[in-house]
C-alpha cells in the first residue's frame, strides 16, 4: 500500500455493533475465527464483557492481516476441546442467513457451473423474488451480500431432534434462493445451511485473492420474525425449489456431457401399460421406476444393449480399477440378471420368488437384500416418518403413491406399519430374543481387545478418555513406528525385509474425536528425547527437507561452504484436516507430496541430485523411516479415495474417530504409558525401547510366509485389477503384525500377532469401504434429478389433456373444491379472501402459469365453482358453499 492508500483495518465499533446485534445476552458462547488462528478460534460469553472480549480479539486477528475473520451462525453449547467445534455443540439459533455471492473475485464458477449474480443488486433480486419475507437485514462481504433474517427469540438446539428440525429449515431455505437464482440465470450457493456455518464479520477486511476490500452492515427494516413462520414459508416453498435445482442439477450434467464428450445415460423406454403388480411398496418401486432409477444413482454405468435388446450395465468401481467384462447385468422391463461376482446381488438367473425386480434389486443395494426391512422403510417415508435407511430420498411421486396404495385410513393400521412386513421374505430374526447384536464390521470386536493385557490397557485408556479405541490403536501403532530406527526390519521371508513406517486414517467428522484420539496415544506412548523429524506437511520437498541440515562441508578447506546434511532418520507427521488433499491440489508435477508419502512408506530413495551441492536435498533408500497420523473428514477422505490410482489410500490404515455403540457409559480409571519389562525387572515404556533398537530383523513364521506368498500372486493374477485398494494388503498386514509385536516388547511376529493384523486389515477395509459409500449418498440428491424431471413432465402433460377434454385447466378445478370443502368445513359465511389464502397451493398456482393462462386462478376458481353451483358469492365480498356437490355435478 501507498501513502495515499494506506492498508485497511477493522472497524471496532461495526464489529461490536454486528455481534451485539446477532449474539447479545444468547445463551451459550460466542465463536469467532480465522485463518489466522488456523480456523481454531475463541470462544467468549455473549454478555457486554464478553462482546466486548470478542471485539478485541477480532482486532488482534486482524493486526496479522488474514483473509476473512468469521463468527459461527449459532452459539456453543460449551467450548469445544479441540477446534472449533462441530454441529453437535451448536446450541442457540438467533438468526437465519445466506450467502449471496456475487462477481467472480474469490468465487469463480466451474466449467459447468452457471456465473453468480452481477452485483448486490442482482442478489437483492433473488431474495426478493424468492417468496421468503424481506430480511431484517444486510451484510456486505466484500464479495458477498448476505441477506439475515433475525428471530423474535433465541431458539435453542438442545436436542438432535431440534437440530435435525433446524438444518431442515436452514438447508431449504438456502435451497429456495438457489432455485430462484437459477430461474434467473445465476448460481447460487446452497451449501451453507449447516449449523456451525462461519459468516464474514462485518467491520472486518476481505482480502481474499490478495485484494482488500471493506465489509459493512447494510440496509434493513430491522423485523423480527417467529421462528415458527418462517419454518412454514420454507416447508411451503422448500418442495418446488427442490425440484428446480434436480432440473439445474441435470442441465449441469448436460453441460459437463457436452464439454467432456461424455454420453448421457440411455433414454427411457417406453414401457407397455399393464396392471399394477400388487399392493407392496416393492410392488409401488416395480410399477414407478425402471432400473435405471435404481442402478444409476449407485454408480452402475449404462454400457449398450444386447442383441436381444435388454440393457447392458456396468458395476460400480473402486478407484479406478477396470472390470474383467464388459458388463455386469442384463435388465429387461421386468428382471435383471447379474454375472458380476464383485456386486454383492446374486449371480446368475434366479428361480421364481428370488429373481432381481426394480424392487428386489432396491433391497440389495440398499438394504442388504433384506426386503423386509427396505419394505417397511418405505413404507416410514410414506408415512413421514423418519426413514432407516435410503427410502426417505424416493421421489415424491413413489412415496405418494406408497401412501396411497399400501397405507390404510385407519390410525391403527398406520401405527402398525413399523412391526408388519408388508413384502419379501421374513427373514429377520424374532424380536422376542437374547442374541446380542455382533459387532460392526468396521469396529474391531471384542475378541481382539481381550486379546492381551496390552490391547486392553489400550481401550481401557481410549473409553476413560473419551477417545475412539479402533483410532488410539492405529495412532499408537503410528508413534511406535516413528520410534523404530531404519535398521528394524520386518522379513517376510520373500523379498528384502521393508521398515515399519506406518500412515493411519482417523476418519470422522469435524470434533468427532480426531485429536482426542491422538492426544490419548501420546499419553500410552510418549516419545522420548530423540532427534526426531516432527513435520507439518506442506510440501514433498519439505517434507525431505524435515531430515536434512545445512553442516559445514567437510570438503571445503575454508568452512564457509555449507551443504545440506541428513542428520534424522525417523519422522512423525500429525496431518490436520483435508491438509493432504489440499497440499496436492497446490503441488507441481515435479514434486508431488503423493509421491513423496508413497516412497516413504517403503523408505525408498527421496529427492534429486542433479541441483547445485547446497541446494541438494536427498534421503538414500532404506536410510529413513516416516509416520503419519492423517485426519480426514467425509469429503476429503471421499477424494483420497477417488485418487486410488495415486497410492496413498492403499498405504492407509482406516479407523473411525467418532465413539461406538459400545462406549461405557461409567469411565474407567486412566493408564499409564505401554511399558515393556527390561532385563532386570524395570518397566521401560515401549516407545523407549524401540527407540534404541538397532539392527533387528523382525522375523514371521513360515505359514505366514506362504501366506504372503499367495497373496501376492493372488492379486498379481486378477485381484489386484477388480480391488486396486488392496493391492497394499501383503505389506500392510506385515508391517502390521510386527509392530503388534513391538508394542508387546517382542521382536519376531507370532501367530496371534498375525491374526490380529489379518482382523485389524478387515476392519480398516470395512472402515475404507464406509467412506466410500458415504461418498455415494452425497451425490444422491444430483442423480435424482432425472427421475424428478420425468414425474414433473408427466404431471403437466396430463393436466394438459384434462383441459383439452374438459375446457378447464385441472387447477381451476382443484381450487374451486378445495375452497367449498373449506367452506362447508368453516360453516357460514366467510371472507373470500380468507378462502384464497388458505385454498391456493403453490403447486396448482404454478401448473396453471405454465399452462399459459394469463388471468388470476383465484378469480378462474371462483367463476368456475360459481358456475358449478359449488360455491355462492354475496354481497360484502363473502363467500358461502353452493347447493351443488361437486360429485353430483
């Protein structure tokens, strides 16, 4: 900046007038933040003191000129123990909010993506067109112009049912804008309606991209509005704006098709009428929905059609890893047929009873062939109830007609729903029984933490510190990794024996754990003083910098000339969120940082030595070790996935952070450090002992050997094609085991040590393979927009020929019964104004625009229910039910 342009600051009195505005006197704390403070924040009361308190602190961020300084939406049931906290602490709801972007600085679209709003104007306009009410107010972002819309009283988030009811509400309404953003041609961000959202502080300075620019308060009436009010605006517009953005949502596709050259999935057949299948909800599926709607949004790719004309689909694959066939079913009108062992359905032609319907085929891939269970959660969303399982993201049209279909008047039988398989085999077990449930496949059982006294001071450690036991083992298998010196070898009896570095995934969302789980592996085992390389990963160069010093050259008579020097041999790396990804999307293809960690798992030879002396950063093959304890949440570890092809993710050990159905609710007492026994009867911690082995070869018996040996070949031969993330398994199972031998001070793998690694590999696949389908239900919701559209276009083409055949368009019609049920329901004589507001859905407004009509569709009803006889107008603009039923008519 010049003189004449001095740097930009914040203003403390708009910061403190903002946050009184939004936060005072609300129960719960205060949360502010920045990328200066690495997103961890501060949390202060909500009083004057504390305002006051955060003001300053805003003031002290902004002096280290960051590029955005945030407030959370909601206050904070209690301060968070590490971060900044996630959903599960949000506690007062004050205010609703956006994020109306606009321009391209900071928020450039993507190739497919339609351009954001203009200018503030522009976004004043979708709010506005929008149907919410005005907001209370405006903030000026500096690239943004966030509308807020502020509530009578402070609504409380005390319970996950009311958070749940409140991300409902914040979600549509952010779903409303994008809608109507789209309807004119802009983009919209709808990804903001979380609970623990940050918003920009007015008063402070944007200076995203390198560009300052002030933030501000902007216009408003200053309203306040009943919490109540609003969730019924939403819940009435929320519906159509849905489906709007299915048609957006499809149109990208069509876009990125178009750019690609991707093809489209197949057109729809028609299919020949015929009676409906039965009265099951499966039945509903079969009748509504061709295979497509059911294979598409699970990954299943359209590859062409037989001879004989049935579709051709390919199954879903892993990182990229290429299938054997060309194909994996063949589906007609009515039944698929799977030749795909790898697809988890049944192979081969089914006899009578078991064959693949729309419907069955929906219980298998969302209900685990359990058609029962799909069956009755159907039949919950039907109902709107909260669904189990995928049911509650059906269309609207397959759920209506559940209702419809299967549902009955009676209140009994609807109560009855839950409890009374209404299609499929009963194959669950009695309700009425003592079986405990086993454990989850991605949770290590019971059998392996009582396995040894050692694995059950770990999870004693882990419950007593409220810390996920699956995440403190692998973390504690990654600080005994770091300890051991590059000549401790494990020697699988068939290649060179590899070194122990070891990377694990602590996978959960944001305050799931992550850190708590790291926190308590450091207490069982603490490093001890050694010249140790603690990296933060940035960089693959810098990671091989951690190791390397600049020393004097000893060729260099006058010691002036220093060159870089390795003088560490083993490193450790704590890795915050998504850091990896981000550090990859950053790097050039000279110095990737996935190469970098892919090498150093093995220890293989790092750096270049063709640069001038000084500037030579190399690590000799074998002559390091590194470990990494890697933190992901959904989304990154979702993309760590999708780049199986690089690497990384098959080098990683996978493990919940967040804490199982299985944690105690009483604590048990606190651990010491994992000790091993010394030689002369001292207890030594473990992480010390390893830390001064030298020269040891970790020996397996032969059986694991042989072991090894055929799976090797097994995924040389084929596997390693259809399951390219277990191409690692070898290698990790080994390392595995003898760092279970380390940890119970022994130095050659036993049986029981290679169990436990064959168990703990399982459950990490199982971990791996739950990220994944997570993944899959994010992008649900995009690859229902062509089902959408098809009802959306069925639906208007028959009230197109109901008024071609009756002379009156089929929302008329509505209205005008649905206002003399009204009236009859009301008795007497009442406003028709009155009648218009609660007889008018937006539904019927919106088909009858469609259709052309130009004049009200109040005043159509009207005149058509008058002509009917259904309804009466009289004098004073009041309206009465007419001498005619419409069923007589």
């Amino acid at each position: 900046m010049t003189a004449e342009h001095p740097p930009l600051t914040a203003d403390p009195e708009t910061v403190r007038t903002w946050l009184t505005r939004l936060y005072a006197d609300s129960p719960g704390f205060l949360s502010t933040c920045s990328d200066a403070d690495r997103f961890a924040g501060r949390r202060f009361t909500t009083d004057a003191k504390g305002i006051s308190a955060a003001t300053d602190y805003v003031l002290q961020l902004d002096r280290r000129r960051p590029k955005g300084i945030y407030a959370q939406v909601t206050t904070l049931r209690d301060k968070p123990t590490e971060g900044r906290g996630g959903e599960d602490l949000t506690y007062g709801l004050t205010h609703l909010w956006a994020d109306g972007d606009f321009g391209t600085i900071g928020h450039k679209p993507g190739p497919d993506d339609l351009p954001a709003p203009p200018n503030p104007e522009a976004v004043e306009k979708v709010v506005s067109e929008s149907g919410l009410p005005t907001p209370s107010g405006w903030a000026h972002t500096g690239g943004g112009y966030n509308p807020v819309w502020l509530l009578a009283e402070v609504h409380l988030l005390d319970t996950d049912e009311t958070r749940a009811a409140a991300k409902q509400m914040t979600t549509g309404l952010q779903s409303i804008l994008a809608a109507q953003a789209y309807q004119c041609g802009w983009s919209w961000d709808s990804e903001v309606g979380n609970l623990d959202r940050l918003m920009k502080i007015p008063g402070t300075v944007n200076r995203k991209e390198g560009l300052e620019r002030v933030t501000a308060i902007g216009p408003g009436h200053g309203e306040v509005f009943d919490l109540a009010d609003l969730r019924a605006v939403i819940a009435d517009l929320a519906p159509d704006a849905r489906t709007v953005l299915e048609q957006a949502a499809r149109e990208k596709q069509q876009r990125k098709a178009k750019r690609t050259g991707v093809a489209l999935p197949p057109p729809r057949r028609d299919r020949a009428p015929r009676e409906r299948s039965g009265d099951g909800p499966l039945d509903v599926l079969a009748d509504l929905l061709e295979f497509r709607d059911v294979l598409e949004p699970t990954g299943f790719t359209y590859v062409g059609q037989s001879s004989d004309g049935r579709q051709k689909w390919l199954r879903p694959t892993s990182g990229g890893d290429a299938p054997s066939s060309a194909y994996s079913l063949l589906c007609d009108d009515h039944v698929a047929v799977n030749w795909s062992e790898r697809s988890d359905l049944p192979v081969g032609a089914q006899p009578p009873g078991q064959k693949l319907t729309v419907g069955t085929l929906y219980a298998h891939l969302h209900y685990a062939g359990n058609t029962s269970e799909a069956a009755r959660d159907i039949m919950r969303a039907a109902a709107d109830k909260p669904a189990r399982g995928h049911a509650g993201r059906l269309p609207v049209a397959v759920l209506t007609e559940v209702k419809r279909r299967c549902l009955k008047d009676d209140e009994g039988a609807r109560a009855s729903f839950a409890d009374d398989p209404w299609d499929g085999p009963q194959d669950e077990p009695p309700e009425d029984t003592d079986e405990t449930p086993g454990t989850p496949s991605d949770r290590l059982p019971d059998s392996l933490w009582n396995t040894t006294p050692t694995m059950r001071q770990i999870r004693q450690m882990a419950q007593a510190r409220r810390a996920q036991p699956d995440a403190v083992l692998h973390a504690v298998l990654a600080r005994t990794a770091a300890m051991a010196d590059p000549t401790v070898r494990v020697d699988s009896g068939i290649h060179q024996p590899a070194t122990l570095g070891w990377y694990c995934g602590l996978f959960g969302p944001s305050g799931a754990g992550k850190g708590q789980a790291e926190n308590t592996a450091e207490e069982l085992t603490p490093f001890p003083n050694i010249n140790l390389a603690y990296i933060d990963i940035s960089t693959g160069q810098g990671i091989i910098a951690a190791y390397l010093d600049l020393e004097v050259d000893p060729e260099d008579g006058d010691a002036k000339k220093k060159v870089l020097v390795q003088t560490r041999t083993r490193g450790y790396a704590l890795a915050t969120e998504g850091s990896v990804l981000d550090a990859m999307a950053q790097m050039s293809a000279a110095a990737t940082l996935n190469g970098v960690l892919c090498k150093a798992w093995m220890s293989e030879r790092q750096g270049t030595s063709n640069a001038e002396v000084e500037r030579r950063r190399v690590l000799p093959k074998g002559a390091y070790t590194l470990s990494m304890s890697l933190g992901v949440q959904e989304e990154p570890a979702a993309k760590l996935l999708e780049m199986g092809s690089i690497g990384l993710p098959q080098r990683l050990a996978w493990a919940h952070a967040t804490l199982g159905p299985d944690t105690p609710k009483k604590r048990p007492a606190t651990t010491g450090p994992i000790t091993v026994t010394a030689r002369d009867g001292s207890e030594t911690p473990v992480t010390t002992w390893v830390a001064y082995l030298r020269n040891v070869t970790i020996p397996v018996p032969e059986h694991v050997t042989e072991e090894l040996d055929g799976l090797a070949l097994d995924i040389s031969f084929g596997r390693g094609a259809d399951a390219p993330l277990d191409t690692h398994e070898p290698l990790w199972r080994l390392k595995c085991a003898a760092l279970l031998a380390l940890l119970h001070g022994r130095t050659a793998v036993t049986d029981q040590d290679w169990e436990m690694a064959r168990v703990m590999w399982q459950t990490s696949r199982s971990v791996r393979d739950r990220v994944q389908e997570a993944a899959q239900r994010r992008t649900q919701a995009e690859r229902d927009a062509v089902r959408a559209e098809a009802v959306k276009t069925a639906a208007q083409s028959h009230a197109a020929v109901y008024e071609l055949e009756k002379g009156v368009h089929p929302s008329v019609v509505n209205v005008a019964k649905r206002a003399r049920r009204y009236l009859l329901r009301h008795g007497g004589e009442i406003p028709m104004r009155d009648v218009n507001r609660n007889c008018i859905k937006k539904p019927d407004r919106d088909q009858y625009r469609a259709s052309g009509a130009t004049d009200s569709l109040w005043s159509a009803a009207l005149a058509y229910g008058s002509e009917q006889g259904w309804l009466a107008a009289l004098e004073g603009g009041l309206l009465e039910a007419g001498p005619t039923d419409p069923q007589e008519s």
